[in-house]
C-alpha cells in the first residue's frame, strides 16, 4: 500500500500563515470512560485574540491550531532562540469548531522524549487532559522547563477523543491519520545549533528495498493487514510490527514513538525512541514486545512518525503523522 505525507504538507503550510485547521469533522459516538478532566479557566490570558480571526477556521466545522506570543500575535515561524536558563512560554490555540463537545489530551515531546510541562502555573505534568464545547476556542498557556544548550525539537501532540473506549472496528478505521493533532516547533538554546551526540540510525529493525508505504503501518504479524483490536491476558506480552517506508525521491530521517494508554514506551530493549535513515523506495519492519502489566480494559495503541528529526523546523520539513489507534482489549 502507498500512503503519502501530501496531507502533512499541505496542513503545514497552512500553519505557516497562521495556524493550522482540519476541516468537515464528525464526532465519532463514544463509549465514554473514567477520565479525570482539568478546570480550563485559565487566569494567564491573552490581552487581545482579535487575531483569532486571522486563524484559518473551516466554515462547516473542523479545528484550528496555532501559537500564540503572550502580546496575542499569531507566531509564524517554527524555530525560535532562547536564552540559557530561560523557559519557553507561549499560548497555544485550540478551537473545537465542530457540532459536538469534545474531550482531548495534550501531550508534550522534547528531542522525541515524552516531558513535563506546565499549564497555567500549575504543577507540572506530562499531560494536560480537557473537554471543550461545541465552537468553542481555549488559548492554553504553557511553560516549558529551560533546556541545556543546543538545537531541541518540540513537539504538542493533541489526542482527540481519549476518552473514547470503543473497540468498534468503524471507529478504529476512523482513527487512522486522523486521530492525533500535532504543533512542532524547534529552539535553538544559547546559540548553539550542536545536536545530541550518540544518535544511531537503523540501530534496529530490517531495512529492504520496497516502493509499497510512505509513512508507517502498525500491524500485528508484519503484513499489510489492517490492526484495528486486540485482545490480551493480563501479564502476557504483546507483540507487534511497525513499519516505516520512504518512497519519496529522496533519503528520509525518522524518529517512531509508540504510545500506549498515551505514555511513551519502550520500543525495543530500553529505548522508547528509535531513528531510520532510509534510501528511496525503502521499508524498515520493526518488531516490538510489551509487557501487558495492566489491569483488565481498553488502552490505546498509537505510533508517531516524525520526519526529519534533529532539524530547525519550518514549512517544508515538520512533518507528522500516526496510524490507527489500535484498541487493545487487557482481559483477566
């Protein structure tokens, strides 16, 4: 199968003007869990959203992502300078512009590793888990921890729906490509651009020669069979392959993270991050194993692909993307 990073580019480049929006939504019927909800009254505010207009909304419905400075200006650059020692703080726009409420959970990865970050002055947290109404916009102010000196690769990744159980294969279809939202930004920290040392590319997995994926493709045996459910026993493992193909004209970077129930695990060995280089027209096949240490309930298989790891972001190389959230059934 052939997937393409068209969509990503073209929702980058209408971030580049101010923002981003994916448009003609439909809520998905939900199987609500137990889902602890945080209070979105907010006292750090923008003094003036008259520049909210600005955000490309959809008219029928859809959602609009941007960032904002704490003077309200829409940012359209992707790669900012900061002082040792300094904290990044900004606001991020959010707008639920559909017909439906819904829940969502934002998360943060800095250098490809799940973080802390604070919203609002509270205390710091490695996730931020809200409900919006229908039409509704939050302006969410963030603060990020200073980093050490050196390029950083941020990355908001919005799940929609966490609170969404449901092992109905029609939604899980659904939540292919489609069921994460992501803002990528880069810092450069004392004004210097060096990288993380000991960065290995196709440390693991299988490299070969094939045109068949662009992008990735999680399943269970290694095929090309879609992986929507899976039922397990608690304490077993849970095995499973990724994929990430490039047939693009060109070599390609990638950093995979896989979440699941929305934390960062370990992929293969210790390592919760793995990097691809690969050639044109080329597949890695990744094999990983979970311990199941879980109590009976449905948790969230979701990978994310992040192209062209270790670089100053702007429009033509931010690219993201997921997979379908797999539905993985822990029984007794």
């Amino acid at each position: 199968m052939k997937r393409k990073i068209l969509f990503f580019t073209m929702l980058l480049i209408v971030m580049l003007i101010s923002g981003c929006t994916q448009g003609n939504e439909k809520e998905v019927n939900s199987k609500n869990s137990n889902i602890k909800l945080e209070n979105t009254s907010f006292s750090s505010k923008i003094e003036s959203t008259a520049d909210r207009d600005k955000l490309p909304n959809a008219t029928s419905g859809g959602i609009s992502l941007g960032l904002y400075n704490s003077n309200g200006e829409i940012e359209t650059k992707y790669n900012f300078d900061i002082e040792e020692n300094q904290s990044i703080k900004k606001f991020l726009s959010l707008g639920n512009l559909i017909e439906n409420d819904r829940v969502y959970k934002l998360m943060l990865f800095i250098d490809y590793k799940q973080a802390d970050f604070k919203v609002d002055n509270r205390e710091a947290s490695k996730e931020f888990t809200f409900k919006m109404k229908a039409g509704q916009t939050l302006e969410i102010p963030f603060e990020i921890a200073p980093q050490k000196k050196g390029l950083h690769d941020m990355l908001f990744v919005i799940a929609k729906y966490p609170d969404n159980k449901s092992l109905d294969e029609d939604f899980r279809k659904k939540t292919d490509l489609s069921n994460l939202l992501f803002f990528r930004f880069s810092t450069v920290v004392g004004g210097d651009e060096s990288l993380p040392e000991n960065i290995k590319f196709n440390e693991y997995g299988e490299v070969k020669a094939s045109d068949d994926l662009d992008g990735v493709f999680m399943s269970k045996t290694g095929d090309f069979k879609r992986w929507l459910t899976e039922d397990v026993s608690k304490n077993e493992t849970l095995s499973f392959h990724t994929k990430v193909g490039n047939n693009s004209n060109q070599k390609s970077t990638y950093a995979l993270i896989t979440l699941m129930d929305w934390k960062a695990v370990n992929i293969v060995g210790d390592k919760s991050t793995v990097f691809f280089e690969l050639p044109t027209n080329s597949i890695v096949d990744l094999k990983t194993e979970i311990p199941i240490n879980k109590e009976p309930g449905v948790y969230d298989l979701t990978p994310i692909l992040v192209h062209n790891p270790f670089q100053k972001s702007d429009v033509t190389n931010g690219q993201v993307e997921t997979a379908i959230r797999v539905g993985v059934n822990v029984q007794k």
